[in-house]
C-alpha cells in the first residue's frame, strides 16, 4: 500500500519557483530518503506533502488520499531547524505537542519518560528548551515526531547537531520503528546516512527529480569501470587496467574504455594472483549526486 | 473540541507561569488594594488626632461678647456651647471685659443693623488668619434670630438646596449626611475630582486590557511563527481551532484581569469612601459592571482577533511593535475621542461613536459610566459588536492558513486588509 503518492507537484513564492516538477510514491514501512542540496526544494515539497502549502500544480496523496483532521493524528513531523517553544520548561512543552496528537497528558507524560531517559533528556526535562544544547534540542524535537507513536514520520535533517553517539542513537531508533513497520520519509544532504538506511531515495535538485528508485540500482546502474579487489599480492601491470587507487583496505581498479570487469578478472587470474575480494566498485550516493548534478549543468549551459 | 480545550489549558497555564502577566494583572491591583488600605489607615488614625485636636480646638473655643444694639438676638442657638456668647449692654462693658480677658473679642451689632448689614468684630489681635476664626459662631447666631429662633428654617438658608448630587449615575444606599460635610455649619466642603475622573478611569481599564491582551496575541502568533512552531501546530490542530483556542484563552486571561482590575477599583471605592472624600454611599452599579464586562469581551473579540490575523501576516518577530502599532490605531482614535467626548456623553458624535463596533467598547462605556443612557443602544451596540465578532473571527480564521502563515512576505496594511476581506 502506497503512504505518500506525489504526482508532479510545482510551488512557486513570487518569482522563484520552489519546487518545479517533482513526482514520487512512499510504500508502507520503509525508509525513503529524500536528497538533494541546500534549496533543492526539499523542504517546500515536505510542507506540500503535508498540505501545509497548496500546491500550483500537481496532486498528493497521504495516507490514501488527501489530508484530513483526523489523518493528522498518525503523522509525526520534525521540521529542518527549531520547532519547539523555547520559553518553556522541555516536559511541558512535549507533553503539550503529544496531546495536539490525541494522546492523554498521563500518556504522553509516561511515554515521554522512557525516551527522555533513552536520550539522556531525562535531567533537562524541567529546563526550558532555550537553555538546552542544540544536540539536545534536536534529540527533544526527535522525540515530539515520534512521542504519539504515528504511521508515518517525515524528519527534515535528523542528524544535523548530533554527535556520533547521538547519531548512532536516532539511527537505531528509527531501525526499531522501521521494524515496527512505521514509514519514515528522511529528508537530508548528508548522503552517507542514507546509505545507511534508506530503501528508496528520491534525488531532488532545483525543484525537479533528478534520481528515483530503489537505492542499490541506481548504483549499480551509476556504476562505473571499476572494481574493488583486496589481495596481499602486489598487483601486475594490466594494459585494461587504466589506474590503482588505494581505498582503506581495498583497491579500486579503473578499467580502460571497453573493458569488463570479467576480462580485468580473467587476467588477474591468468597472472596467479590470490584474490581475497572481487567486486563491482559501486559509487556512493555523494559521488553519484556529484556526477548527476555536473550533468544537469553542462545540459543547462548547452541549452 | 477537545483540541481547542487544549490550547486553551496551554496558553492559560503558560500565561500564568509568566510573572510578567501575572503581576500586571493581579499584582498590580493587589498592591493598589493593600496600598490604599495602607494609606486609609493612615490617613484615618490621622483624622483621629485631627478630630481631638479639633475637640479640643472646640473645647478652646474662647468666650466672645456681644453688643447687640439693634435688639435682634433673643436666643443663643442650643447647638453652641453654653457662655460661648456673652451679652453686654453697652459696648463700654464690652471693652471693659475685653480687657479684663473675661471675652477674647466682641461683636457689635448696630441699630441699623437690618437697614445696612453691617456688623463689627472687635479684637485686640492682628493676626488675619485667626480674626475669622469664631465669626461663624455670632453668623448661625444672626441666622437662627432673624428666623425667630427655627434653626431648621436657619440650617435651611445656611446651607440653601441640600442637593443630593447623583454623579455617574451612582446609588445612593445610605441616607443623611456625614460629620464634616457641606451640609453643617463651620466646616469647609472639598470638591470632589475623582468621581469626575472615574468614567475615564474606567475606560483606560477596559482599553489597556484590550490593548495589552490584543498585543499578547500578535505577540504569540508572531513568536510561534518564528519558532517555526506553527508548523506543527498546524499539522496538528485545524486553523480553526488554533485560532478559536488562542482568542477564547487571552480573552478568559482579560477577563479576569479586567474583573481584577475593577474590584481592585470597586475595593478602593469601598475602603475609601470617605478618605476619598467620596459621597455617601457612593458605589459603582453593578448594571455598570455587567455592560463593561460585556463590552470588553467584544472589544476584546474584536481586537484581538484583529491582533492574530496581523500575527499571521508578520513575517518576523521584530516587526511586531510596528504592527501592533498600526492595527491598534482604531482603538488609539477611539480612546483619544472618548477623552474628548466624556465631558459631552450625550453629544450625536459620541453617540454613533458608542454604537460603532470598532469604537464601541471605549465610547460606550464612558457614556455608561457617566449615565443616562437608554438602554438600547448599549444593546444595540454590543449586537453590532457581536456581529464584528463573528465576521473578524471568521475572517481572520481563515487567515490562519499556512498558506498565509509560512509565506514570508512582509507585512503592510494594504496586505493586510486585502487578505482579511478576501477570507470574508
């Protein structure tokens, strides 16, 4: 069952045009990423999504169909920056977010308790959030987007001001609510965290999708010549061999125009060299993006 | 419903754990309570020393003498002290006694006395100040014999009318008169300027309620916006209801300030009826109350709904002063004629003023509070406010869209009232 159907939304702000053309479909319990660069129009299709902006053109469906009252109950939200009164003690302030979404106060208050405990929250709670860390605030406004247990969670940025621990923290917090089958739309520019755990992505830059789909094609499709092998040999001259860069504990060979990486083996084999690793070099998502984006540019400067 | 009973619960409470609200609201009259009764006490334990004196003055009161030549003074009125007045035969026994210091001074009153008018005060001192201190004795002394002894008819002519003045259509629950008022001899009556100023009064409270509720909301608004804050309100909560939520919360916070600060204004009357020198049973009506209450709730609808939807047009927090500026002016104008008119409650310009939703709250009550006024058009000005209500709430409701909300252009007042009359 599909939870987000967006089809071909554009929003415009005056004259600049936020999001021109973006088209994407969430399927119950997996983890989207939603990727582009800084003023990609990543937020603005967000706020579309979620009916918090109309959009100029195109359709969007939630949950089965358009926004309602009631639907807003199963949707949890954390928007890029902020989002919390800051004048206010961190308990009252969650407490008061959770019971917007249809949780009793005691609820909240029980349910608030284990997690502000799970992250280190739990002495703060009588703090105002103004008087907390940006780590903490970030960990607090994590936890206002999950407090209600809802059926899909959208975070804009979940990992900007965590530290490594912290960061490790949300990501197996959102591995347990993948488990319990909970969608989650994770919008971000730090690629590598994607990787980690995204099923799907959706790359967005200047309003438009630039690559959809499930993750480990679009790698291999944006795979290169190259491949990555570990051995303890010191590796021959190979006329398809193009060049060697060491990669931690691997090499990554790059193979001439026209060759495959079953002639680069066949020869490696030919030549008696023990391999402990053979495998397609698959680039990553900030290398993939790179490369796409540089061929919007050129296409762009052409026209 | 139940989400609007929230926000209610939670501006409520969060209002109160300000001390800045708090204390504007509740301190401050609280103080002036306390300050006052402070000062009555005072003021009382003085006039408690003042009165002895003023026994003791009276106890002081020196013998006088008269001559009375043109055969006017039968009887010395009985509410004089006994030998207060000594009558002499001739003026050379007077003067004789003078001197003697049996009498302090003498009056003489001449044979054509009734013909002229004139009578003489004889004493041996020059100090101005002292030489009319015991005349009013031999003036009721005149008075109660030229009227053969009624000192009724004499009390009468001394104090001509005895009005009963009713200002700001007060009641008057006590009769008589109280000691050291206008209506006995020998004492000085003040003018009383704080029953003048009290539909002013009155009206200020009404108007810095409305003000500062209004300007709490804008504020609100304004802060949630910026804090991006808004945004989950709005993905939890219908427009509706935040906006429903937070209009009912700051105006339930005004109400109990308003009723705070008019207690504290009804105790102060109360405590000080005669510290203040004030009428005798001089109390506010409660008719008065009620109508204020009423009008400050749909001043305050009316406002502060006006405040949220600036709210939702103001991109940033700082540019709340200049907005709140310009969306108060109708209730700044207002104010400023009410000043003008209150000493003119019944002119036609007060009176369309006072029926006009958006001037209503101020003008009516400075009428109301003056008194005189028909009962319909308080009646009719709190339905056409009530109709103001429902269209700006309405209005403004629909303003409260993210759409409006997120947008990031700048507020100007074109905008302003371009948006509140598209969302009619």
């Amino acid at each position: 069952m599909k939870q987000v159907q967006v089809a071909h939304i554009a929003k415009s702000f005056g004259n600049v045009e936020a999001v021109r053309d973006v088209t994407f479909e969430v399927d119950k319990g997996e983890i989207f990423g939603l990727l582009g660069p800084n003023g990609a129009g990543k937020t603005t299709t967000i706020r579309v999504m979620l009916d918090i902006f109309k959009p100029d053109a195109g359709t969007v469906s939630i949950l089965g169909g358009p926004m309602s009252e009631e639907k807003k109950d199963l949707i949890g939200y954390m928007p890029e920056e902020r989002g919390l009164y800051q004048d206010i003690p961190l308990e009252r302030c969650l407490v008061y977010l959770a019971t917007l979404k249809g949780l009793s106060a005691n609820d909240a208050r029980r349910r608030l308790g284990d997690y502000l405990d799970r992250f280190d929250l739990l002495p703060h709670k009588n703090k105002k959030v103004k008087e907390l860390s940006k780590g903490m605030q970030q960990k607090a406004q994590i936890i206002a987007a999950i407090l209600h247990d809802p059926e899909l969670v959208i975070i804009d940025e979940p990992f900007t001001s965590l530290d490594p621990i912290n960061t490790q923290l949300v990501k197996e917090l959102m591995g347990e609510l993948h488990d319990k089958g909970v969608t989650i739309i994770m919008s971000t520019h730090q690629m590598h965290q994607v990787e980690e755990l995204s099923d799907r992505i959706l790359l967005i830059n200047e309003g438009k999708n630039v690559l959809y789909g499930n993750l480990n094609s679009i790698r291999r499709d944006y795979a290169g010549h190259a491949v990555m092998i570990k051995t303890n040999e010191t590796i021959p001259d190979i006329p398809s061999i193009e060049s060697i860069v060491q990669h931690n504990s691997a090499t990554k060979l790059i193979l001439t125009e026209g060759t495959s990486p079953q002639d680069v083996l066949g020869a490696l084999v030919a030549e008696d060299i023990t391999l402990d690793k053979f495998e397609i070099a698959l680039p990553t998502l900030d290398e993939i993006f790179i490369k796409v984006v540089k061929e919007g540019s050129e296409e762009n400067n052409k026209m | 419903m139940k989400k609007t009973l929230q926000i209610i619960r939670y501006e409520l409470i969060s209002a109160l754990s300000r001390p800045s609200f708090v204390f504007f609201a509740f301190g401050v009259p609280i103080i002036a309570v306390l300050g006052f009764f402070g000062y009555t006490l005072i003021k009382n334990s003085q006039a408690t020393e003042k009165n002895t004196e003023q026994t003791q003055e009276e106890n002081k009161l020196n013998p006088e003498g008269y001559v009375d030549y043109a055969g006017l003074i039968k009887v010395i009125p009985s509410d004089l002290p006994t030998n207060i007045l000594v009558p002499y035969q001739t003026e050379a026994e007077a003067k004789d006694a003078l001197e003697l210091g049996e009498i302090e001074a003498y009056y003489l009153v001449p044979e054509d006395y009734l013909k002229d008018g004139d009578l003489y005060y004889i004493h041996p001192e020059t100090n101005p100040i002292s030489q009319d201190g015991q005349i009013w004795i031999m003036r009721w002394t005149l008075y109660v014999n030229l009227l053969d002894g009624d000192m009724q008819a004499a009390s009468n002519i001394w104090n001509p009318g005895n009005i009963n003045r009713r200002n700001l259509t007060l009641e008057r629950t006590g009769g008589g008169s109280l000691a050291g008022d206008c209506t006995t001899p020998g004492y000085t009556c003040e003018s009383n300027a704080l029953i003048q100023l009290l539909p002013i009064g009155i009206m200020a409270i009404i108007y810095i309620s409305i003000v500062t509720g209004g300007s709490y909301l804008l504020r609100l608004v304004s802060s949630e916006k910026d804090s991006r804050v808004m945004e989950l309100l709005l993905l939890s909560a219908s427009p509706n209801q935040l906006l429903n939520g937070k209009v009912i919360s700051y105006c339930l916070l005004g109400f109990f300030q308003v009723l705070a600060w008019l207690g504290a204004v009804f105790l102060i009357l109360r405590i000080g009826g005669t510290t203040l020198n004030l009428p005798p049973g001089f109390e506010i009506p409660i008719s008065l109350l009620v109508w204020g209450l009423v009008f400050y709730v749909l001043g305050y609808g009316i406002y502060a709904s006006m405040m949220a939807g600036a709210g939702a047009l103001t991109p940033k927090l700082s540019q709340y002063t200049s907005v709140y500026f310009v969306v108060s002016i109708p209730l700044f104008i207002s104010y400023f004629f009410s000043l003008i008119l209150a000493m003119r409650p019944h002119s036609p310009l007060a009176v369309v003023l006072s029926l006009f939703p958006l001037s209503a709250p101020i003008m009516m009550i400075t009428r109301l509070t003056v008194g005189g006024v028909p009962f319909w058009q308080p009646a009719l000005a709190a339905g056409l406010s009530l109709i103001m209500v429902v269209l700006i709430v309405r209005a403004v409701a629909r303003m409260f869209r993210a759409q409006v909300l997120l947008s990031g252009q700048p507020f100007s007042i074109s905008r302003y009232i371009k948006t509140l009359a598209k969302s009619q």
